[in-house]
C-alpha cells in the first residue's frame, strides 16, 4: 500500500492511524505544504482536488481521508473497526460526519488562526470567539462519552480515529477550553497523531 501525504497533516494522521490499528505495511511519501507535489500532473491523476492523503491500495486509489478511514476498516478490520452491526457502525459513521460537518469548522479557524497566522495579523476577538464555540462541541462529545470507552459504544472504531486526531490540536493550542474528562488515547494515536503543530 502506498499512502501520499505529509505526516503532519490531520487528514493523514486518521489514515495512518487506521493503517496502524489494521496492521496494514504501508509506504509513506511526503507530499503537501512544504514538500509539494500536489499540485504536480501525476497527483493530481490520482486525486484532482490536489489535497493528501491519497493512498494506492493494489491499484485502488482513494482520496478524502474519511472515506479512506471507512475502506480501510471495512477492508481490513470488519468486525472491529468497521462494526458489522449496522446500528452500531451508524453510530461510529455519525461522529466521522460530525467531525467534517460541524467539528471541522471551528478547529481549522482556531488553528490557522494561531498556527497559519503570523502573530501581527492575527484577529484575536475571532479567534477567541472560535475557541468558545469549538469548546461547547467538544463538552458534547465529553458528555457523550460519559459512561462508555469509545464513542460507538463498547467497542474501539473509525469513529473513534476520525475525531480523536482533533484531540492532540485542541490541547496543544494556546487556548481557554473546558476540561474533557471522558477522552482517552491509544498507542497509535500517539505514534501518529502527537506531533508538533505545523
């Protein structure tokens, strides 16, 4: 298998992460920010929106690192990362969504903001704003996990990868943010997602 894509990028760490839960070898290669090559004929073949990860899986090629996430599961960990109960996978599949639909936007503005940004230029009142709004989400996924180990219920996910790479960048910001008693961490969260923030 051969996975396109800096490994400092959050959409890549879900992809890694789950390459890593599944066991799967893999070949990694830079592309993205500082290393290009997305934006190159022969990416853009592969996926024309020009963004990482993509990955090559004996001649398939796959880009949008959810979608990524969910065939690798249910490739290669049916039964575990991918549940088999479809009352249970819905349930894995609804946080996946959340974390692109409602989670996504306050992150990327409280991190560009204070990453992307050079400090002179930053807009402190919206990035503030942002953290607030971005922290009542978080409380309810907290809320959610109060009870159970992980947030389909009994069992480890995709559901879990896809908003859990958001964790290490929510702490590691320099930000006021409620406390999160119910998220926990895995080994390969570690080995892939605890980086420093680019």
């Amino acid at each position: 298998m051969k996975i396109w894509g800096r490994a400092n990028s959050i959409n890549v760490m879900k992809v890694l992460w789950t390459a890593d839960e599944c066991s799967l070898k893999y070949e990694r290669t830079d592309v993205g920010l500082a290393f290009g090559g997305n934006d190159q004929k022969w990416y853009l073949d592969m996926n024309p929106n020009g963004v990482v990860p993509t990955i090559d899986d004996g001649g398939r090629i796959i880009w949008e690192s959810n979608t990524i996430v969910r065939y690798l599961a249910a490739k290669y960990a049916a039964g575990s990362l991918w549940p088999n109960d479809p009352g249970e996978r819905s349930e894995a599949e609804r946080w996946m969504d959340w974390q692109l639909s409602t989670l996504h936007t306050g992150m990327r503005d409280v991190f560009w903001g204070l990453i992307r940004t050079p400090p002179e230029k930053r807009d402190m009142a919206a990035i503030t704003k942002a953290a607030a709004d971005t922290g009542k989400l978080w409380t309810r996924l907290d809320e959610t996990l109060a009870g159970k180990l992980y947030v389909a219920g009994r069992h480890f996910t995709m559901g879990d990868i896809a908003v859990g790479c958001w964790v290490h960048s929510w702490y590691a910001l320099s930000i006021e943010r409620p406390e999160l008693k119910n998220v926990k961490t895995r080994p390969a969260y570690a080995k892939h997602v605890i980086v420093p923030l680019t």
